[in-house]
C-alpha cells in the first residue's frame, strides 16, 4: 500500500488508542474522526521492513477486511506497544470473564505438550 498509494494522498492523522478501541483522526483543529474499530475485531497488526511501517487488520460487522497503514515517525515501536497492551488487556478481560473456558484452553496447552514430548 505505501508504494502504490501517492505520498500527495496519504494523510496526517492521529491514532488514539485507549483499552476498547482504536480511533483514527484528522491531524486538524476539527480532529475530525476518520475510522473507529474496537480491540476485539482487530485480526492483525504488524510492523513493516521499514521501521517507520505499520498496519493493522479490521474484521468488519459485513464479514470483510480492512487495512490501514501508518507511516510514523520517527519509528512505530510506541504505536505497536501500545496496541499490544491493549489487546492484551482486552484479553485478560475475557479470561476474568469466563474463567471456566480459560480453564479448558490450559487444560488442552496441557494436553497437547505432553502428546509432543512422549
């Protein structure tokens, strides 16, 4: 995308990111909002060969995916920090919530270990 797309029609946004959610604005004095997705429905996210690359995958409520693709500077290393503290508590937030299928999926972790080392 960072090749195909026109520097001229990238733009300046700022990325906000809280515990739930991932909100995308215009870098101007409206800070007008631009996309908006929730942690739970982020499938992807990576940083590039290039250290100032990053981007993330949204699976949409139409059963679709879409990609956004930052550019920051000077690298993404808070940006890809911080969204993996999110996701990670977003995680912890489920297991707290159903303890009982935390207990099943390391129950398996379990199982499947001792099937690899016998």
């Amino acid at each position: 995308v960072a090749t195909t797309v026109p520097k001229e029609k990238w733009l300046v946004v700022n990325v906000n990111v809280s515990p739930s959610t991932i909100t995308i604005c215009h870098d101007n004095e409206n800070n007008e909002q631009i996309f908006e997705c929730r942690i739970r429905y982020l499938s992807f996210m990576g940083a590039g060969m290039d250290p100032k690359c990053f981007g993330i995958i949204i699976h949409c409520a139409d059963n679709t995916f879409k990609c956004h693709v930052f550019q920051c500077e000077p690298s993404c290393a808070q940006l890809c920090k911080t969204i993996e503290a999110a996701c990670k508590l977003r995680y912890q937030k489920c297991i707290d919530a159903h303890p009982q299928a935390a207990k099943q999926i390391e129950q398996t972790k379990v199982n499947y270990l001792t099937l690899i080392s016998i």
